[in-house]
C-alpha cells in the first residue's frame, strides 16, 4: 500500500483553490470590483465588458484611489483596508470586508491597474497574472482606479468550460449593476457590453429616478411608496402594484445595509402580505431598503456576501408582513379599463364638427364621412336578422344602499356623489374610514344603477360618470373570505353536518400535514377523523359555505397545504385555510336572481378591502364614460 504523504500545497495551488469561492463567473469579478469603488467613495461607475466578460471587463471609477506603496499588498490573500479585529465583524459598514477579491481576481485572470490618489502627482500602472506580480510604473492618469481583467479563467480551463453563453454572462453581469444602482442612487452607473450602453444612471439621490433608469416606465408608475421604523429595522422602499406581478421572485429586491441580500423570511414576509392581492405562484415587485442596527445581521455567512441570518426572524416576519399588507389596504385599485386603440387612432381620425376647415380639409372630411357610412353599412349587413327589434327601450332600475327602489328619484345633497341622472365626469370614490368604499355609506346612501347581468358571469353598475364590471365569482369569494374571517375573529365558526359523511384517499405526507394543522382546519370549521388506512372521513364543512362537493373541496385544500410555511402563524394558517374554502363561490355562468346579485354587490363593497378576490385576481374593473365616448367619436 502506497502511502501519500501528507504536505502543504503551493501557493499557486492555494488561490485557485480560493478564487473558486469567490469568483464563480464573470458577474462575480464585476460584484468585487464595483463594491471596492462604492468603498472607495466614488460618485461615477463604468463598466465595460466583451464577450460576456470572459475576454475583457474593465471598471472604471472616480474613487480615492489606492496609494502606490499598497498596491502590491491590496493582491495578497486577506489584504484588507475594511477589518482589524474580529469584533469588526459585527459592524460592517462596507461592501468588501474580507480582503479575498483581488487576489481572487489575480488568480484566474491576467490584470491591469491604473489608479491614482488625489494628493498624487502621478498614477501607478501595475499588472499581475496568473497571480504573478508583473511590473509596477507610473502612468498618467485621472483621479481614482480603473481595472482591466482579460482572459478570465484562462489557467482553468475546468472552471472555464462551465461558463453559459456570453448573452446569459452578459445579462448576469447587467442584473448585477441593476442592483447595485438601485442600491446606491446617489453613484452615477454606466454600463457598455460590446460596445454597447445598456445601462445609465444619473446618481441624484432620487431612487424613484433609478427605478425609472432600470426597470422603465411602465413599472415606475405602478410603484407604493413604503416606509416602516420599528425596534427591529427601518425599512424604505417601493411596492409594486399587483398589475405587474411576475411568476418567479426576480423581481423581489432586498437591500440591507447597503447590500444586495436574498433571504427566506424577508421573502416569504412580503409574500404573505400581499396574500389576497396576487393569484397563486405570482410574486410582487419590490425594491426595499432596510437598516438593521450593528450586530444584528451576520453577513459573513457566505463568500458571496448573499445570504445573511438575522436576530428576531419571527418578529421581522410578522412585522414585515402586516405593515405590507396594511399598505396595500389603504389604496383603493380597481383597475381602469383604456377602450381606444391608440394604433388605429391615426389611421381613422375622428371628425371635429365644429372646426374651421380649408377646402382641402372639407373635401378630407367628406371622404373621411363616406368611408364610415360604408363601415356602418357592411356591419349592419353582417347582424343577425333579429339582432335589432323596434321597440320600447327599458328604464333600468335604481337601487339605493339597502336594493330598495325608490318611488321618485331624489336630488342628492352631495355634490361628490351625484345622481346617475346627472351629468357627472369629475368625482372618484374612495375609502371610508373603515375601508369601505364611500358611496355606498350609510351616511352618503346616493343612488347607483344596477344596469343588469351578461354573459351570466358579469354585473354591470354605472355611478358617477363610470361603467364597473363586476365578476360575481370573485366577488362572492371576498364575500365569503371575509365573512368567515369575521366569524373566526368572533369565535363564532360554525360547521354543518356532511351526511353521509365523504370517505377521501389521502397520500402519506398529505396525511401528515392533515394532522399537523388539524387544530386550524377545526378552527375554520372543517371536521375529520381517521377512517382506517389512508382513508378519512370528512363530517363536517364551515356552515356560511354554498352547496358544494365537500369531497372535492376538501382535496383540494389538503393538495394546496404546500402553500403553508414553518413560518406562518396560526392566524395566518387559519387566513390561507379560509382563502383556499372561498373557492366553493358561485362561479361564471351560474345564474343567480337580481335580488342575489344586489345583496352580493352590497356586501362585496362593504368588505374592507372590496377590490380583490382572496387570491388576487380583480373583483371589479371600471370603464370611465370619456372612454366610451372616444370610442364613439363624441370627443376626440
């Protein structure tokens, strides 16, 4: 038997070794340098790169500079300007702290420096490859540090053939910058890949200027400023809307202390505080920036600096999760529906009866009529012969708060909430100090027209100059949601008797889930017990729940109990239960009477929060009549 000797590697050896923890791909060299200028107090950040990094990634910026006699020491293995003592560890106040980045770098790539400190006369020029010192000169070159990193992973093949194509290193590299700018609004950040610009910022300070710079327009104005301080953290930021919501969490951003971080419970807290807003498996838009005191967030956890652990994880959850939710209560979103179509608006031009027109625009204007009164034609030719009967039109009814008709139409005193009758284009609903919405108060009580049903799924109501569509299964869900979410704050859940009781299969872990939230699911209302096997008899449903399949609502709760975390309360548990039931609602294209359909409006506006299904998706939606009349050419 051949023994092998046991020996001390060689240097070279040693930092490849190491860089392998560092530096994994080409965004993570651009990570290290960028954090080194925000250390270095820089203002401007240029990135250049080619081939998605893999032949050239030069980072200039306008720092401080390294003085010439460290240079050489700011490549050796945990070379640090950040740390002193151990103890310094738990008051991080920098992005780069371990001194591991350049050597990293130096390693797997062939470098050059030019930097310069202010009070210098003249820059230093230095290479290093391989992690070999090459030459150390002087150069003339502006203030701060500019490094140009070629070849990476040329010694390493191994390493090199795992990279993905340059587009992908490419968008990894941009992702990055992205974040960082967020992150630092205040450092102006330009970005080329392949000759290129693909990024800039303009550093003013104002985050609401970067958002726009990164994510566009359309996110930007679909944003919730978001402010908490507590004993714990503070916390600033923006939340999206749930109009632009994503199916992955790409687009939740988490900065701590300056730092880009991923974590579960900061993830999983936004997630369920938008709970009710968003349909399942879609994720919000964030960008939150939190300050946590010294000592309470460990970022020394991974050499990438990503993940963190934090004191009090239950109470930032909690916390976390309830402000969020109380913020998007307290705006009123029913989602405004645009009829015209932009792209067609030029190709047919609406006709101004009352302009002054040449005799080129009269003759314009003529064919313009001509080719409408053919439109009109041809569609009419087209209809059924029954579509149109003459006939008598039916005055809709008008209800009041209570669905009662009046006998003569009341003037109202309120000149926010008018009659429909009225000419009426300015005026918005709000909240009432209860949330619910302020035209169907008790103290308002105006009139609105429930126009009738289509489609057997829709209700359409007309009130103060708008059009609101209302889906009668989603509103039904938040009717019953929140019912039974009152019930069970009263303690007053109540269960009705399934006979004969419904026998349900259940797999091994959905069994050992069954078990483990039993105590929640007979909170809400649901009882159950072992009926030998896997087999389990179902005898009883929440009483306020429509006639449904107590076998097939049940299943599907028990198949939806991987939505549950280890970090949801039983509170919140009881919320997902109650959430997951409201499904049961009458759905599209199930008829359902005037007089259901107005108490099922009544409630549904009377909810808290009225605008959304417990799982998100729209209650109502609004069509203002300015819309329709653009659509008609009544106004141009």
């Amino acid at each position: 038997m051949v023994r092998n000797t046991i020996h001390v590697l060689p240097k070279e050896t040693i930092d490849k070794i190491a860089a392998g923890e560092v530096i994994e791909r080409p965004a993570s060299v651009v990570k290290e340098l960028i954090e080194n200028s925000i250390d270095a107090k820089a203002s401007a950040i240029s990135v250049e790169i080619q081939s998605g990094g893999s032949s050239l990634i030069r980072v200039t910026d306008n720092g401080i500079g390294i003085p010439r006699g460290e240079i050489t020491t700011a490549f050796l293995r945990h070379a640090t300007s950040k740390l002193n003592t151990a103890e310094d560890l738990d008051r991080i106040h920098s992005l780069g702290f371990r001194g591991e980045a350049l050597a990293s770098i130096a390693a797997v790539s062939e470098v050059e420096l030019l930097t310069k400190c202010r009070e210098e006369e003249v820059g230093s020029y230095f290479t290093i490859d391989g992690g070999i010192d090459g030459e150390l000169k002087d150069i003339g070159t502006p203030d701060g540090t500019t490094f140009i990193v070629r070849h990476l992973f040329y010694n390493t093949p191994a390493r090199k053939k795992f990279l993905k194509s340059d587009q992908t290193e490419a968008n990894e590299i941009q992702t990055l910058i992205e974040h960082l700018a967020l992150s630092h609004p205040e450092i102006s950040f330009h970005f080329r890949s392949n000759g290129r610009d693909k990024l800039q910022t303009s550093g003013n300070s104002k985050t609401e200027d970067t958002v726009f710079s990164v994510f566009g327009r359309e996110i930007s104005r679909n944003l919730l400023e978001f402010h908490d301080e507590n004993d714990y953290y503070t916390v600033r930021g923006y939340l999206g809307k749930y109009t632009i919501n994503r199916g992955n969490r790409n687009f939740e951003n988490f900065f701590i202390n300056g730092r880009m971080v991923t974590d579960k419970i900061l993830s999983r807290a936004v997630e369920d505080g938008y709970h009710g807003f968003l349909m399942q498996h879609q994720f919000p838009f964030l960008v939150l920036f939190f300050t946590f005191p010294d000592g309470s967030v460990d970022f020394n956890v991974h050499p990438s600096k990503r993940e963190v652990r934090m004191d009090h994880g239950k109470e930032i959850y909690s916390r976390l999760s309830e402000t969020v939710h109380e913020r998007l209560i307290r705006r009123e979103d029913i989602q405004d529906v645009r009829l015209e179509d932009e792209s067609k608006k030029a190709e047919e031009p609406a006709i101004d009866h009352e302009m002054t027109a040449e005799p080129f625009e009269e003759k314009r204007l003529k064919e313009v009529k001509e080719q409408q009164t053919e439109k009109a034609e041809s569609l009419r030719k087209d209809l059924p012969s029954d579509f149109y009967q003459p006939g008598e039109f039916r005055e809709h009814g008008k209800f009041d708060f209570t669905g009662q008709a009046p006998a003569e139409p009341a003037e109202s005193t309120n000149s926010s909430c008018p009659h429909p009758d009225q000419s009426v284009e300015k005026g918005e609903p709000g909240l009432g100090e209860k949330g619910q919405m302020t035209f169907f108060t008790e103290e308002n009580r105006p009139y609105f027209n429930l126009v009738g049903q289509i489609f057997s799924t829709y209700w359409i109501i007309e009130y103060q100059g708008k059009v609101y569509i209302i889906d009668q299964h989603a509103a039904h869900e938040k009717v019953n949601y929140e019912r039974m979410m009152k019930e069970l704050k009263e303690s007053s859940v109540s269960s009705q008797m399934i006979l004969p009781p419904a026998i349900v299969t259940l797999e091994a872990n959905e069994i050992e889930g069954l078990e483990k939230y039993r105590e929640e699911f007979e909170t809400m209302g649901f009882r159950f017990e072992p009926f030998g096997g896997k087999e389990y008899k179902l005898t009883g449903l929440p009483a306020n729940l429509p006639d449904v399949d107590p076998k097939t609502l049940f299943l599907s709760m028990v198949a939806s109990m991987s939505e549950f975390s280890s970090h949801d309360t039983p509170a919140i548990i009881q919320e997902k239960i109650a959430s997951m039931a409201c499904k049961a609602s009458i759905k599209g294209n199930q008829t359902i009477s005037r007089m259901e359909a107005e108490e099922l409006i009544r409630e549904m506006l009377e909810a808290k929060e009225p605008f959304h299904c417990p799982h998100g998706r729209p209650t109502m939606i609004a069509v203002r009549r300015e819309e329709l009349d653009k659509l008609f050419r009544r106004i141009v």
